[in-house]
C-alpha cells in the first residue's frame, strides 16, 4: 500500500517545556510490570490539531462524533500569495490560482502564503460559504493565513456548523506540491472539541 507515494510530514514536533501552550509529560513506572508510562497533559488546540463543532458552540458535535473518512483523503494545497498582504481570499481567488482544475467536492483545502502576523491574507465570507457549498471536508491552514477578519469569527460559526472541521497549525505546506492525499486521524475520546493529529502528506511520485 501506498507504492509509488512519498511522504511529506506536516506535523511540527512538539517538545515540552518549549511551546506556547499546555504540554507537560510526567513519566512513572507502572507497578504492575515495572513498565515506564506516561501521563500527558496537553491544550486539545497543541500542534496540528483538528477543531470539531463543539469548539464553537457547545452542544454541536466532538471530535469523536465526525466521521472518519473526513479526517483523510484527497487534499489540495494552494499559495495565496497573490491575493496580497492582509486582503480577503475569494472563491475567485482560490479557482485562478489553482493548475490543477481547482478544489473538487470532498476535496480538503489547505491554504498558505509567504505573509506572517497582521499582514496575513484571511478567509472571506464568501470563500467559507463556497467551502462549505461545494462542499469541501475541512479546511487546513497554518500561520500565514487568518481564518477570520479581525475581530469577526464568521468563519468558525459557519464551517463549525455545517461540520466541516478545522485542521490549524499545520507544518510544511510550502514543501507539498499542490494535489496530494491528506491523513491526518484525531484521538476518538468523545467530548473533546479538537486533538492533536499527526498529519502527513503522501505524494505521487513521477
Ligand atoms: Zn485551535
């Protein structure tokens, strides 16, 4: 399975004592066979992580109750550095950018540009009803995109609603050629509103 795939990680490897949110590990031997066991006790939005319904409003679903096909599949990855430093990416942005036909329906959409902090282009309105027209399976970005117009949190009130999840932090989409399949799996413990995930890219290659 998966010959003629290489693999790109899209996970940031996260070390304790040196990220920006909650990740402590306590190892301990474990009496019953002297084995070594550890206690984890992390931020659910730690690293690459995938956001559910219920990050938003309380009562929509968890992470446990998406489906799974969604969290993998096929994924395209699309610079919008022409949209231009803190502007809006449209739906007609998103279709001129692409080489490769555009985004299909079920695709995952993964957005990046060169831009960092409040210079980073963001979600339009527009673009998170077309996602979620079309529909894509969740939409995965990294730092140098905003989901949200500031201040604004349409973005998460209309994708989180319609079930379609949020794939944040993600590492490396500069490295993946535009069309690839996506894997990224969060832990199934019901109640929680996101999980860490390991995301990986598999590539076609030739
Ligand atoms: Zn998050």
């Amino acid at each position: 399975m998966f010959e003629g795939y290489r693999m790109i990680d899209l996970s940031p490897e996260l070390i304790p004592g040196e990220e920006d949110r909650r990740l402590e590990i306590r190892q301990y031997i474990f009496e019953l066979d002297n084995t070594y066991m550890t206690d984890i006790d992390i931020m659910s939005h730690i690293g690459v992580h995938i956001e559910a319904p219920s990050h938003y409003k309380k009562g929509l679903k968890d992470v446990s109750q998406l489906p799974v096909e969604d969290f993998l599949g096929d994924a395209i990855s699309l610079n919008v550095e022409s949209v231009g430093k803190g502007q809006p990416i449209t739906p007609e942005d998103v279709s001129r950018i692409s080489e490769t036909g555009g985004v299909r329906p079920r695709d995952i959409l993964f957005l990046h540009s060169p831009f960092e902090g409040d210079d980073v282009p963001f979600i339009s309105r527009a673009l998170a009803e077309w996602m979620a027209e079309l529909p894509v399976k969740m939409l995965g970005i990294d730092m140098t995109v905003g989901l949200e117009e500031k201040d604004q949190m349409f973005t998460h009130d209309f994708l989180l609603r319609k079930d379609i999840a949020i794939i944040e932090r993600v590492a490396n989409l500069k490295d993946v050629p535009e069309r690839f399949v996506f894997i990224g799996l969060p832990l199934r413990i019901r109640g929680i509103d996101s999980s860490p995930i390991r995301a990986i890219a598999l590539v076609k290659e030739g």
